[in-house]
C-alpha cells in the first residue's frame, strides 16, 4: 500500500511552492505519472515502483493537497514538511 512508502528525503521549493518527496526505493532514473490536479507521482523507469511525490502549491492549496494525498493512501501531513 502506498501509505507504507518510508519518506528518505523531502526538499521545499519555497520561490516556487513546490514540495519534492523521495521514497526509501528511490535508485535510478524516474518519470513523472500524473496524479490529481496538483501532485504528480515519480515512478521507477525500469520497475514501475512509486518512488516520490512532487506536489505543487502546498502552502497556497494545503487542504485541497492534503486530502488528495490521503485519498492516494499517503499519510504525510504537509505542514511538517513545509520549512
């Protein structure tokens, strides 16, 4: 399930409001592959494997990000990452 993804690293774009997730898995090369409005979500190349979040406007659109998160089955809380 994807709310079992270990978060490994997660960088703030501040000027661009922009939040970068990198999962535990991450090795290689990714692609980004779409997701709700707002959050595309990176998988492996060769495996397919999820691994990491880009969501976009964060702090501008929390809520709406928040609950899309958690209707993919991630349980990250937002404001905590948002430094």
């Amino acid at each position: 399930m994807l709310a079992n993804k270990r978060i490994q690293k997660t960088t703030y774009d501040r000027n661009n409001d922009i939040l970068y997730v990198s999962f535990a898995n991450a090795q290689g090369k990714s692609y980004a592959d779409g997701g709700p409005f707002g959050i595309e979500i990176m998988r492996d190349w060769n495996t397919e494997e999820i691994t990491g979040l880009m969501v976009y406007y964060p702090k501008k659109e929390m809520a709406d990000r928040q609950q899309k998160l958690h209707s993919l089955g991630f349980n990250i809380r937002l404001a905590d990452m948002l430094n």
